[in-house]
C-alpha cells in the first residue's frame, strides 16, 4: 500500500448527520403531492444515490404513481428552506478536519448531493475552507459508484488515486474508490441502505473520522491493510 498523500470524504452520514432535514423536506413534497412523510429512519435507507433516486425511491415505498419530474423539483424547493438547519457534523469530524490540514494533506468531498446544496451545507457548518475539492452530482461526472467524481477530485488534488484515502459509508463509496484505485475505509454509523458496514467490502471500518484522522497521521505503508 502506499502512503496516504490526500483524504476524500462522503458528505451524508460520513461527516454530516442530514437525514433529519431531507427527511423534512421530502415530507412537505410529498405532502403538497397528496402522499404521506416517510419515517426518517426509512429515508436514512434511502440517501446517498442523489436526489433523483432519493425520490424515486421514496415513491416507490409508497406506490405511489406520480411524475417524479414534479416531485424532484418540490422536493428540491423544500430542501432550499430545510439544507443545512439541523445537520450537524459528527463528533470528532471538526478536530480531524483541522490535523488533517495542519499536517499538510488536500482534503476532499465527494458527494452525490448537488453542488448548490453541498456548498451552502459545508459553509454553514463552518468547514467550507477546508476542502480544495468539492465533486458534486451535479458536477458533470457520473455519480458515484462510478470512478469519475473520485478521479476528478485526485486531479484537482494533484494526488495520485492509490495514494488517495477514500473515506465514506456505504456501498457507492466502496464500489467508488475499488474503481478509482483509491484505498477505502467505511465509517459505522452512516447512511448504507441497511447493510452491515462489515459487508461493504471496506479496506478498515473506523469508529469515526477522528480515528481516521488519527490512523492517517499515525501509520507507515505497511499499516494500511486491512
């Protein structure tokens, strides 16, 4: 394995807790549509594919037969008014942020959230300045799990993918890095569809970011697997 030279980070359920407010924002869209909310515990299975699929997926929970089109944009007009009022960063995350800085590694967020809303999330929980690449869905790349948006930000990172820490909670992220040929390590407590984080075929589940964080400015090559 090779040194770790530059971090990327998932956003949902990876540095932020945001399930709470999509969960609000999907229920005054379905409301408007005539639909019941979904419990937030169901819609915290269905985060991290993107808005499209977030919504498609939300409507097939509840057989519901109406045009995704219209529920995808009342959805995003509710998110406008609910992004970034009560997600939180996870413990640890803010403290790992600034080590990981300090000692001089790029940092990144890969996310398969829209730009507009990712940038307004990351200024308002204060942690915008840290990341010199931001690779949105909306960036032009195709969404994770595909390689792109990773491959993206390493160049922007001028980082060479196999030494480019890929840190996330799910699947997409996983199946992400394993193209790209970056490294991954998964994180317990996020958004994997219901799927055990030892099933994710992660190269280390951490407790957390600040673990991570801790792994990262602590190992040698030969520490890094599994």
């Amino acid at each position: 394995m090779h040194p770790i030279r530059a971090v990327l980070f998932d956003l949902d359920g990876t540095l932020a807790d945001t399930a709470g407010e999509i969960a609000l924002a999907l229920g005054h869209a379905f409301a408007g549509l005539g639909l019941p909310a979904l419990p937030e515990a169901e819609v915290r299975a269905l985060i991290g594919r993107g808005v499209v699929s977030l919504v498609e997926r939300a409507l097939e929970r509840l057989g519901a037969t109406v045009d995704v089109g219209s529920a995808v944009a009342r959805f995003e007009t509710a998110y406008e008014d609910t992004v970034a009022t009560s997600a939180t960063l996870y413990p640890s995350v803010e403290d790992a942020l600034e080590r990981l800085a300090a000692a001089g590694l790029p940092l990144g967020v890969v996310t398969n959230k829209p730009r507009a809303f990712t940038l307004r999330l990351l200024d308002r929980l204060a942690v915008a300045d840290r990341f010199a690449a931001v690779v949105c869905g909306d960036s032009g790349w195709p969404k994770k799990p595909a390689a792109d948006m990773l491959l993206a930000a390493c160049r922007t990172l001028a980082a060479a993918p196999a030494a480019t820490l890929m840190l996330g909670d799910s699947a997409n992220d996983v199946r992400a890095a394993r193209a790209a040929g970056c490294p991954v390590w998964c994180v317990p407590y996020g958004y994997n569809e219901g799927r055990p984080v030892e099933t994710l075929g992660a190269d280390r589940i951490v407790a957390s970011v600040g673990e991570a964080a801790r792994r990262v400015l602590g190992v040698n090559p030969v520490d890094l697997a599994p």
